[in-house]
C-alpha cells in the first residue's frame, strides 16, 4: 500500500511515528540534564565502567538525561548551559583547555548547576607538567594531595551531618571494602562543611599513611552551585554497597535541584 511516505510499509511508519514520540515524551518528562566526566583509561577506569551502566538505569528511573565526555574539548559557557549537574567521576583538576576551566569557574561561582565531584578530583599539586589550579585548589577547601594508600585499605567511614539531604536512608557508619586513602597538606575542615570522615584506627590493613582530622565528603558552602565532593572512587566494587549508591542518588537528585 502506498502512503505519504512512498513505498514504506504502513505498520513501519506506525512504528518510525511512535519511536519519535515516545522519545518526545521520554525528553519532555526529563527533569534534569546531567554531564559526566569519566577519564578515557588509567587506573579508575574501571571504577568508570562500573558507574556508567548503575547511573544510566537511575537516570531511566528517576527520569534525567545523562551525557558522558572524556575530555574537556567540548566544553565552553554554552555547552554547560544545557545541564543542570556536572558529575567529576574521577577526573583530574589539570589538564583542562582553558575555555574549558573558565566555563566550569563561572558555571560553580553563578550557580548555573549543581556539581559532584569524586575521588580523582582532589589530586591537586603539580602532575604530568601542569601546574596547580588555584581556583579548584579553593574550591576544595586550600588543599593539596600529599600521598595515599598505595596498596589499599579498608576503612569506615563516620557520617557527621546525618541531616543533609545526601544523607538520607543511610546509617551513622558504613564500611568501605576497598580504598587507596589520599592524604593532603591539610584538613579541609575550616573552609567547607565536612559531611563524613574516615576512621583512620579503622584501616584494615593499618597504614602509617595517616593526617588525623580526616575528611572524606565535604561540600563547599561559600559557592552558589550546590556541590559536594565524595573521596571514594577507585574501586568497582563500591557498587557492590547499597549504602554507598544511596549517598551517590542522594547527591544527585539534591545537587541538580536548584
């Protein structure tokens, strides 16, 4: 039978038609749209893999878009202006082009969206012949990255703001599997708010890496972008823990509300 689309068979227009509808509509019931930064290989890349497939099933459930990158090449003020969430799944503060870095500055200081950021994006210091970003470095609290825990470790990790909103459903402490702690110059503590910190008498197996106040989700109050930083994330098997993806949905539906 021939139609207005030539000699294509009706029931397969039909199905063409209601694909692009049901896409309109799957688009039109999105609430937000989320950018995710995943580096393209090296030792997290794992953890990455892992996080891709858990985040695209919340985000079919909790009805937001979510677009990946593995680098900063495409970012600019306006490529930013369609999210309303950035998600730093460990990538490095260096190595961004500078249009790149001068987008993301404005779109955290102007509340332009909200940010999450893991594990890799507190190694700040000079690495690969960059130099330290000192925004960032601000941005996280005036740290540095001083060493970690090379050959892992287990932990707990203490909740010491059970009301913020990315604390919801979960306990006082949980337990972290697997970790390579990172250490820095100093606390963060008196330039952000410190949701949890890690027991360091609680590493299994005991480390003399240790800096004592230890902070390992914090967000930074003094920006306008709702924004919290979440140090776990080197391992996959972080999935594995009902309560760590709940802090991680948590931190999403929260950080993406204006």
């Amino acid at each position: 039978m021939k139609n207005a689309f030539g000699k294509i068979p009706v029931c397969l227009v039909a199905l063409w038609l209601a694909a692009g509808v049901t896409d309109a509509w799957a688009q039109a019931r999105s609430t937000f749209h989320v950018l995710a930064m995943a580096e393209p290989g090296g030792h997290h890349i794992a953890y990455s893999k892992a996080a891709r497939p858990w985040l695209d099933s919340l985000a079919e459930k909790e009805h937001f878009t979510i677009d990946y990158v593995s680098n900063t090449d495409p970012i600019n003020e306006s490529y930013l202006s369609k999210y309303q969430l950035i998600i730093q799944l460990d990538y490095v503060p260096y190595t961004w082009k500078p249009e790149a870095a001068a987008a993301f500055e404005k779109y955290i200081d102007e509340g332009k969206g909200g940010w999450i950021g893991f594990h890799h994006a507190t190694l700040l210091g000079e690495f690969d012949g960059y130099k330290i970003w000192p925004w960032f470095q601000d941005f996280m609290g005036g740290i540095r990255y001083k060493n970690y825990i090379a050959d892992f470790a287990a932990a707990t990790v203490k909740i010491e703001k059970g009301k913020h909103p990315i604390m919801k459903g979960v306990p006082a402490s949980f337990p972290v599997k697997k970790e390579e702690w990172y250490i820095y110059d100093k606390s963060p503590r008196p330039n952000v708010e410190v949701i949890a910190s890690v027991d360091e008498s609680s590493y299994s197996p005991d480390s003399k890496i240790k800096m004592g106040d230890h902070p390992v989700i914090w967000s930074n109050p003094k920006k306008k972008a709702k924004n919290v930083y979440i140090f776990m994330g080197h391992s996959p098997v972080l999935f594995e823990s009902a309560v760590y993806k709940t802090i991680f949905k948590n931190a999403i539906l929260w950080a993406a509300k204006k």
